[in-house]
C-alpha cells in the first residue's frame, strides 16, 4: 500500500485466479497485469482476471511491442489484442498521478507509455 493506495502487481501470473485467491488479494485500487499469453495470461483471461479484481485503474502489461524480437517473442499477443478481448480502447499516457480521494469508482483502463529514450 502507497498513501493509501492498495497496488497488486500480478507479476507473470500464468493462472486463472481461484476465488480463494481472489478473496485473500482483497480490494485492490490499482493492478497491474500480464496480458500477452505464452508466459502469462492471454488477453482474454486478463481481461477477466481484471473484472474479477475490480480495480479503480487497470495497467495491463507483459505484451509484445515493436521491441521485442519475433524469435523469442513471436506468439506473445500485443496490447491492441488485449484491448480487443476487453472491449476497450485508450491512449498511452506518459506519467499516472493517483490520489486516494479521486480514483473512478469504474474500472478505467491505463496503458503507460514505454520510455525508450
């Protein structure tokens, strides 16, 4: 927890939550989660994983993007993927600035720009 604020950072999660796990995580305000399939979750289990969670901000990550090698990262599902199985769409933002008192009640989709400077 950072002021406040409750984080889970699902990390390479390769599993469908079971609902004792879900009940032991708890309320959460903002996750983090893999969404590229092949060493995590796929787009469509993210998504779900995400709804099931409830999160005031949702950060998918662990996708494929133009910088990663088609040998190595060949099958990985990019965000667009992602955004589909969601049934979203959002734009890249630089920096999240959050504050306790101003989190949506409704689920909001947030993809960070990747810094390649």
């Amino acid at each position: 927890m950072v002021d406040d604020i409750r984080v889970c950072h699902l990390g390479d999660l390769g599993h469908e939550l079971t609902s004792e796990q879900l009940a032991e995580i708890g309320a959460v305000d903002v996750v983090l989660c893999p969404v590229g399939g092949v060493f995590t979750i796929d787009p469509n289990l993210a998504a779900k994983t995400i709804r099931s969670l409830e999160p005031s901000i949702a950060i998918p990550m662990h996708y494929k993007t133009s910088m990663h090698s088609n040998e190595v990262f060949g099958e990985m599902k990019q965000l667009s993927d992602f955004l589909q199985a969601y049934g979203t769409e959002t734009v890249e933002i630089e920096k999240l600035k959050l504050e306790k008192t101003r989190l949506p009640e409704e689920t909001e989709l947030v993809v960070l720009s990747a810094n390649t400077k």
